[in-house]
C-alpha cells in the first residue's frame, strides 16, 4: 500500500502563500565529509586526492555510504547541474556521509571533474557499467556497490537508470531511493522498479498523477523538487571578468536562452547518435514562431530600459541558434545592447553570473531553477516536445512566470510578463524569494526520507 502519497498542487498560490511565511532555515554548521582517500576513475586511471575530515568515527557511528546514480549529459549545463546540487543537500541534510558519484555515461569531462572536486574534495567518482545480470564492469564499481547503504538516483527526465537500480537490490538486498524525476518520458519501462523503490518523489505535479494512475506503488511516494534548485558551486572570477569584458553590470542585465523543440542529441559529439530528419524538420518549422516572441522581448528591453541582454544557452547546441535565431534578426539599433556568449561554458560560471543578472526568460528549464535557488527571478517557456518538467513552475506557485508556447493566447502574455519583470525588479525579486523559500522547505522534508533510507542499512 502507498504511504505517504502527497496530493499534487491544486491550488499552487495557496501553497506558496502556506510557505512563504515560514521560518528562516535553521543555520548550518558545515562538516566536512569523513574519508580517508577519495578515488577517482576516469577510463583505465585511477587517480587519488586527499579529503578532510572532521572527527572520527567511533564504531558506534559508522559513516553512511550514498551511491549516486546521476550524470546524464555532460552537453548540458543543467543536466549537469544535477550532481553537485544533490551533493549539496546531502552535505546539508546527512552531514559525515561518504558519497560515490557513479555517472551514467562513460564519459566524464575534466572540467567537471576539477568543478566537482573543488567544491567536494571528499567525493569519491567511480565509473562503469551493471550487465544484465548485475555484474560490475570492473572491481572499483563492484566494491562501490558491496559497501554502499543507498543507491540514490537523481533527478532527470525519467528514472533512466531503472535497470541498475534493480540489479542493485537484486544483488545487495539494500535499498533504492529516487529523487525528483518525471515520469513517462522515452518510453522508460520505470514502473515495475519505482514500485520496488524505498522512496520515489516525483518533480512536477504531472508526473507524480500519472504515476499514480499507473499503479506505480512504492513505500514512501511524493512530490519534491528537482535537485537543482539546491545548486551552489560558483566560479565568481571567471564570471567577474566576462561580465567586464563584455560591459554587463551587475543587475543591469537580463539574460535569456534559445532552444530547439527537440535537442538536436545527433551533434552531441560523445553520443554518436544518427540523424533525425523528423525532428530536425520540426525544429525548423516551429524556430521563428518559437523565438519570435523572445525577440519582441529583447527589442522592447533594448529600446525602453537601461537593461542589456545576455543571449546564453544550457545545452552546447542551443550555441548556434542563440545568434542565427535571435542575435542576428535583431534591429540594428538593438544590437549593441546585446551580447552573445559564443563559447562553452560550465555550471559554476553560468550560476556565478545569473546570480548577478536580473532576471532570465528562457525556452529553456534548469537555468531558471538554478536561478530561483538563488532567489533570481525566472521566467519558463515550454511545448509539447517537452516533458511535464515545465509544471514544476506552478507546483512553486510561479504560474504567472510559465508559457505554454503551444497555446496562442499564452503567448500572448510573454513579452508582458518580461517587461514587468524588467521594469518591477523589487516585485520580481520578492516573489523568486518567496519560490526559492517554498522550495527549501520541501527539500527539507524529501531529505529527511534520503537520510532515513540510508540509514535503514545499518539498522
């Protein structure tokens, strides 16, 4: 029988208006996470770096061992968002943890790990793969599962990683826990294992329904944010000297993001996946009525505020399109007040440098959480190619800042709602707080189950 089954949002204003009041969080004393060495594999290399610790454990209190499932695009800065921010809440809510960080696909940038090992010397980072009868592809993975408490999988498009995790009970016996994914996406046969699960949170109120329509039945099943919004690795210096360069003040600037209506994964140089015409055909019929409203933003912005605009993007493809779908249909006197960011980028500059904008307007969904967890106000567009994700905008009472770009009447509302955004910052500030304190008190409460369960291990 499910317990714990939160309703879904019917009335998210009221919701937020139930939070908004709420006590500040209590104050944090950071540990630092017990180890003795931390491992990093990477390919056939095994490299070590040291970690601090804080004091030892006795053997009454053995560290808890979290494995985390996660990591499921490097080409996307909010998929990549993903780890780190679910360290930190770990790091918060079960202080003297150690933490396995297990990515999903093979390949690890070094720039991720460098940003990964900045923040959290502790990490451990072991790569590999479950065949399909659970066996581990090399000793390092093998012992990672042997001594892990919880296998935790992050939030993402789907419980993508379904198979592992029931290799992983099959074989250890201990529990699996899911953290704020969507459901029904790609066709992922997740229900069978969502069922199995210690603990399945749902990120949008959409999915959570759908799943409950399913029959999906785990112990403990629930709404709770995406990961992301607890996202806090910076790289301020970085971030310091683009703005300078490029002649962005602080708070005098909005930034925005491009999309296509489905990522074109093809020119992912580490996917190697084939062509799609059907989508790449949908992509460019739908491009001028998807970014021409953004445009209308961008120029009005341009010609009636003191603001600039910063064209920047989430996913390596959205580069591109960023000035052949925008920059360059732009009016010539507009021009000059807008920048486009034409090279790769990382999170920890990209959330370095939203936290010093005024605001995002975005086709686009992790860059506007990462905003939000830093109380930058976030406006979301979304369309059908999309998962349910974008509802998370109205499960944290935002509703006024999501646009269905499928609904003409929708859109109708968007350049609007920019323009009050831009010119009404301390209203615009004052309601991204009030999200951002809505959402802390719900990772509050789906932490207290991530501890319980990685504890239940020990028991």
């Amino acid at each position: 029988m499910v317990k714990n089954l939160e309703p879904y949002y019917e009335d998210s204003n009221e919701m937020l208006n139930r939070y908004v009041n709420l006590p500040g969080r209590r104050s944090f004393l950071k540990n630092s996470i017990y180890c003795a060495t931390g491992t990093l594999l990477m390919g056939s290399n095994l490299l070590s770096f040291g970690c601090k610790t804080s004091m030892p454990f006795t053997n009454k209190d053995l560290p808890r061992h979290i494995l985390l499932r996660s990591g499921w695009q490097v080409e996307n800065i909010g998929d990549i968002a993903h780890t780190p921010a679910m360290l930190a809440l770990i790091e918060k809510y079960i202080p003297n943890t150690k933490v396995t960080f297990w990515p999903f696909y093979d390949y690890l940038p070094d720039n991720e790990v460098a940003m990964l090992n900045k923040r959290f010397p502790a990490l451990q980072i072991v790569q590999g793969k479950l065949d399909v009868e659970g066996k581990a592809s090399n000793p390092e993975l093998g012992a990672a599962i042997a001594s892990a408490d919880l296998l935790l999988h992050n939030s993402g498009p789907a419980t993508i990683a379904w198979a592992d995790l029931a290799n992983f009970k099959k074989m250890t016996g201990k529990p699996f826990g899911i953290f704020g994914v969507s459901y029904g996406l790609y066709g992922t046969p997740e229900t069978a294992t969502l069922s199995d699960a210690a603990f399945v949170y749902f990120r949008d109120s959409v999915s959570l329904q759908k799943a409950k329509e399913a029959g999906v039945a785990a112990a403990v099943t629930g709404l709770s944010p995406d990961a992301a919004f607890a996202i806090d690795v910076l790289d301020d210096t970085k971030a310091a000297k683009f703005l300078k360069e490029n002649g962005l003040a602080d708070k005098k600037f909005l930034c925005c993001i491009p999309k296509h209506r489905s990522t074109p994964v093809w020119l992912h140089t580490h996917k190697n996946r084939p062509f799609d015409a059907a989508k790449n055909a949908r992509n460019e019929a739908m491009k001028e009525h998807d970014h021409q409203p953004m445009r209308e933003a961008i120029i009005q912005i341009a010609r009636t505020t003191e603001l600039k605009i910063l064209i920047c993007h989430e996913d390596e493809t959205q580069m591109p399109i960023g000035k052949e779908w925008i920059l360059d249909k732009l009016p010539q006197d507009v021009k000059p007040k807008v920048v486009w960011l034409n090279r790769p980028w990382l999170t920890d500059e990209a959330v370095s440098i939203y936290k010093r904008s005024a605001g995002l307007f975005s086709n686009e969904m992790h860059s506007p959480i990462m905003c939000i967890a830093h109380g930058i106000p976030a406006i979301v567009c979304r369309w059908e190619e999309q998962s349910s994700k974008g509802i998370m905008w109205k499960d944290i009472g935002l509703s006024d800042w999501l646009f269905d770009f499928d609904n003409e009447e929708e859109i109708k509302g968007f350049v609007p709602a920019v323009m009050e955004m831009a010119k009404n910052p301390k209203l615009a500030n004052t309601k991204a707080a009030a999200a951002k304190k809505l959402v802390e008190s719900r990772l509050a409460k789906s932490m207290q189950q991530v501890e319980s369960s990685s504890r239940s291990a020990k028991k």
